[in-house]
C-alpha cells in the first residue's frame, strides 16, 4: 500500500493535493486495490460545483461502480479526460495519471474531515 | 457464522487469493485481477475452485424415470453424457438451472449451484415420484475443480488414466486424477470455452489443486477467481440463478426453451409451460449492449420513456469490449436491432439488443 505523506486524504478513501488556488482530486490505492480492475470513470463536468462531502463522480470496476465523494466544495476546472480511454490508469497510478479532477476552491479552504497520511495508513487498518 | 472453506483453501492463500464471503464460502473473487484472470482463460487455461456446488445423486432402479420427471430435459442420452437443464416448480418458475450426469442406467449426479443445495436437495427428494429411488446430498463429500480454456485437455490428459480426447462435449468418465482414485471428469464448464469439471472426491483432493497447477505449467495456467468466472459466464450467455433466472421466471422467458422438451412424459411444470407457450410469452430475455455505461442488476430498462423491463446482469464485456447486460423485456421489443434505453442510476442511456451470446469460441 502507498500512501504519500505530501497528500491529504478522507474517510471515503479520497485524496487531495493542494495547489495555490486548485485542489486535485484522486483515489488513494487502498480504495484502487478494494475496487479491482476499473473500466470505466464517470467524471464531473467542467463547471459542475462540487459540494464537499457529496457523490461527484463514479468508478466502475469489473465488481461494481463506487461512488467518489467531493473533499471540498467548488467549481471543477478540469478534468482528466485521458481516463476516457485508460480507466486503468487509476490502478496503475492513483497519485499519478489516475488523477479525476481538479477543483477552484474559494478564498478559504475547509479541509473538513480530511486526515494526513500516517491518520489515513490508521483508518485503513 | 463461520464461513466454510474447501479442500483447497490454503493453496488460494499461498497464491494470494484475495478472499470474500460467496453465500458462505470463504473463495477468492480474485488472483492477480478479473481482467487479467478474464484473459487468461479466453486465450490460454484457468483452474477453477468450484466445490461450493452442490452434489446430489440419484441411485435405484428408476433413477432416469425419477429425474425425467423432477427436470425439464429428456435425459435423452447415453450413458457417460451429461446434460444441461432447468428444473421448475408446478407454476413453470425455476427452481434451478443444473447440470444431470448419467452415470449408469441407475445413477444419475445431479451438479446444483450452491445457493440453492439445500432447496434443490429438498426438492428433489420431496419430488421424487419413484420408490426405489434414493435422493442423496453428497455435496459434502465431493470437491470440484474446473480447468477451463484450449490446454484444459492436455493438461488433465497428463495426470489421469483416461484418454480425453475420446471424451466428447458433455462427455462424462471416471478416472484418476493426481493419484485420486473415483474422480468424476466431465467435458462441461460455466465459461464459453472448452474444458472440464473434475469432481474429486473431498478427503483426498487437496493434492489435485498443485498436481493441476504443476502440469499446467507449459500452458501457463493460472487460478481463476469468482469475478472472472461471472465475466466469462457472462460473455457466453450462461445463465447466473438468482440475477438472471429464479422462481418467477420461466425457461422459455429465459431463452431455455432448447433445454425444455415438451414431447417426453409428463414432468413437473409442463402443463404451466405449455399454458405460457400457447398463450404466447409476454416477456424474453436479451442480450443488450449499452453505450458508453454500464449496466447493472436492477436497472430499469425503458422505451419511450416508460419503463418496460429490468436488467438482470451487466458488466464491460472484457473480450468483445462492449458494455454487455442481460435483462427481461417485452417480446415485441426483443428483437435484435432494436433501440432502448437503461436508467444507470437516474441517467438514460441507449442501449441495443443484439443475438446471444456476446462470445463464441473460436475453435
């Protein structure tokens, strides 16, 4: 399992990184690994606002679709429209190419319930 | 509840088998990952653990009379032949779709699935219309594997007594296998591709797992998870009891009525499947192939906006990469070709009926 110490993460099994104005958004391997091979993400659109704590968008392994919940609210300014043709990437790279999409966060950042990595390594036992 | 494991539970751990509760079984749903596990069986060879199935036999002088009555085939075969069927209640719904191996003229194995031993166990013993027939649940006796994919052959060739290459599709013989002796080989399995089902018996199977594996091994044979074995199912259009067929669904609705045979002696369920015949089913199941999503259980399938039917199975069909499901709709919208819709958790999208199945093997 990897857990990179620089992100922050959530209960949900979400990750974020934060970047000046933008916060990426991902799933951590432990939620990659549970989910097994994905095959298909449903990603937000460009301009949806994103409420904190709410479905906003979905994974599909083989198994089964999961939910992926919003870590902060705001307006999504991109997504990774890569995973349109390799949905593998979020198990071959969930920090990485398996990114899903990057959030404009307001004037001030609620981090809300979100934990750093030693927390999260915790959480998931 | 403590789950129950099979004879080959430590070898699913040593390979890393990642482990779940299946109706209270403790098997692996995965090895390396269903999509790799998909693939190695389409292109090469898979073992299957498969002992969770259910084992009844049928033993006495009228034991074929007995099981031409309880199911909806003739058992119209040889001796060493099996054959797949549906066995339904007095109201034509499923009771279970199952493999019937006749062994002998007075021995008849009967391969459930095992959600449904104890159900099909009562079943057929509550049903059973002939004296001299005894109805036994050996399930407990006997574990299964299944080696399934083009090398299937070769490699149970190098480790039993029996030549086979002279055992035909549904072709069923005993032999040894790994040193076992009273194993029961069958050319069947639940995938699309060629290969058998290896019923051993449970005390001394253990050893057969690693003997499988080690002959395997110029073939590249890798063990196969729950996931995988519902993807190639799938693909082939195999029926899963309790998604796509159950007790209100009837064989010819479910596009069984091959394996339904109405010009044999009266069998339980005839009469209502012969009311549903001539008054014209009102609903079948199709193969659909969806855009851009996937479908799963339970999704309403809608034309013009109204809701027509549900989906039974779905997933991205890993060999003819589409998004495939099966699912029940009205007869007049079951032809191929015809456009629908499926509500994938509040949004539409379009989807297709297409003929069965989504994948036949090549050779």
């Amino acid at each position: 399992m990897s857990t990179p110490q620089d992100l922050k993460y959530t209960r949900s099994h979400e990750w974020i990184r934060i970047e000046s104005d933008t916060v990426l958004v991902g799933v951590s391997w432990f939620a990659q690994d549970a989910m097994g091979d994905v095959v298909h993400v449903e990603l937000p659109e460009v301009g949806d606002v994103l409420k904190a704590g709410t479905p906003a968008c979905e994974i599909e392994s083989v198994k089964a679709v999961s939910d992926v919940y919003s870590p902060v609210s705001g307006e999504v300014v991109e997504i990774n429209e890569s995973l349109e043709d390799t949905p593998e990437n979020v198990n071959a790279s969930p920090y990485g190419n398996g990114w899903l999409f990057r959030v404009k966060i307001g004037a001030t950042l609620d981090l809300g319930d979100t934990m750093g990595a030693d927390e999260y390594k915790a959480h998931c036992g | 509840m403590t789950l129950r494991r099979t004879p080959f539970f430590e070898h699913h751990q040593a390979a890393g088998g990642r482990l779940i509760d299946f109706g209270g079984w403790e098997l692996p749903v995965s090895y390396t990952g269903i999509l790799a596990e998909h693939k190695q069986v389409r292109n090469a060879v898979g073992l299957f653990d498969v002992s969770h199935m259910g084992e009844v036999f049928l033993r006495g002088p009228s034991a074929l009379l007995a099981i031409r009555h309880l199911v909806t085939n003739n058992i119209d075969i040889p001796n060493g032949h099996a054959q797949y069927t549906a066995m339904c209640n007095h109201d034509g719904g499923i009771v279970d779709d199952l493999i019937v191996y006749r062994l002998a003229d007075d021995e008849v194995l009967v391969c459930v699935n095992a959600s449904n031993r104890e159900k099909d166990f009562a079943w057929l013993r509550d049903n059973n219309p002939c004296a001299d027939v005894d109805v036994v649940d050996a399930s407990d006796d006997w574990a299964q594997v299944a080696v399934q994919g083009r090398h299937a052959e070769a490699i149970l060739d190098a480790i039993t007594d029996v030549d086979l290459s002279q055992v035909a599709s549904f072709g069923v013989v005993r032999g040894v296998v790994a040193g076992v002796e009273g194993c029961i080989l069958a050319r069947t399995g639940y995938t699309g591709e060629d290969g058998f089902e290896v019923f051993i018996p449970a005390e001394q199977a253990s050893a057969v797992w690693p003997a499988i594996m080690d002959a395997g091994k110029p073939y590249g044979i890798c063990p196969i998870g729950l996931g995988a074995r519902d993807t190639l199912r799938l693909e082939a259009k195999l029926m899963l009891y309790g998604n796509d067929i159950d007790e209100t669904t009837s064989p010819l609705e479910a596009g069984l009525g091959w394996v339904t045979k109405f010009d044999k002696p009266d069998f339980i369920g005839r009469s209502a499947l012969l009311a549903q015949k001539e008054a014209g089913l009102t609903r079948r199941l199709v193969c659909l192939v969806v855009d851009k999503r996937i479908a799963r259980a339970h999704c309403p399938i809608l034309v013009d906006g109204e809701v027509v039917g549900e989906v039974t199975s779905g997933t991205k069909s890993p060999t003819v990469e589409a998004n495939i499901a099966l699912g029940y709709v009205p007869r007049r919208f079951a032809r191929a070709g015809n456009r629908l819709q499926i509500d994938i958790r509040g949004r539409l999208a379009d989807a297709e009926v297409v003929k069965p199945p989504f994948y036949k093997r090549p050779y």
